[in-house]
C-alpha cells in the first residue's frame, strides 16, 4: 500500500472533488411531474380537463448556490442542513376544469413544488408563479369553438 498511514486508498480529498449540477430542464421536468400529481388529487377539476392538456407547462430559471470556503461547508454540515445547490425560479401554467376551486389548485401546486423541488434538487424556489392558461368547462368541452360567448 501506498500512502501514509491513516489515509484511505482511492477517496478523493474533498477540495478536489466534483459538483453536482442540476440542470434548468431537469428542475422544470421535476415540477411539471409534481404539479401534475397536486392537481390530479382534485377530481372534480380534472374531469373536465382533455387528457393533452393536463401536463402543465413549466419555464424555469436556474442559478447555482455560490461557491463556499471549506470552513463555511463543514460549518454547515456540523448544523445538519442540507447542502443548497442553488435556486430555481419558476412560472407554471395549469388548466384547469371549472367551476372548481381555483385557488386552491394553484396553492397546492406552489406548495408541493416548492417542498419536492427543495427535497430532490436541493435547491430553493424563492420565486414560483402559477397561472391559469385556460378554463374547460362541461359546457365547452364539446363544442368546436374555443369560448363561449
């Protein structure tokens, strides 16, 4: 063996070791799978929803935490935080079926990307906008005209 004594062959010392990167499109893949799932659990909203529509679309913008000293990270660890990768801002369009409770669509959709995206990413979403895009009614789901008048 080669090395001294209390050192493990094959570990890397931690200043040389790679980052993990999360990409704008996985962080976007990330949140269009959770807020498909948040929206699904109110079914009388997405009955009337067409099966095209039902995957919301996300755009999102990722920027990476800043690098920190060694004295910073073992801090940081020593208090059992999870590491921060960065922070992702995000805008999210839903469809929703009406009547149904709107607001409360767009809330748990806010809420369980943020919790899945800090959770999976390792990252925070300072900034997460969800709008409607569209309202499909029993009314219009049949009809050939975009709105009724």
């Amino acid at each position: 063996m080669s090395g001294e004594a209390g050192e493990r062959p094959g570990v890397v010392p931690r200043g040389e070791r790679g980052a993990t990167a999360v990409t704008d499109r996985v962080v976007a893949k990330i949140a269009a799978r959770v807020a498909r799932e948040a929206l699904s659990r109110f079914t009388e909203s997405a009955g009337r929803v067409p099966p095209g529509r039902r995957t919301p679309h996300v755009s999102t913008s990722v920027r990476r935490a800043p690098e920190r000293t060694g004295a910073g990270r073992d801090a940081e660890s020593a208090a059992g935080r999870q590491a921060v990768l960065g922070e992702a801002r995000m805008h999210i369009s839903v469809e929703l079926g009406y009547p149904s409770d709107i607001g409360a669509q767009c809330a748990a959709v806010r809420r369980e990307v943020t919790e899945r995206i800090r959770a999976w990413a390792g990252m925070e979403v300072p900034d997460l906008a969800v709008s409607v895009e569209r309202l499909h009614s029993a009314h219009t789901r049949h009809t050939d005209r975009e709105r009724v008048r």
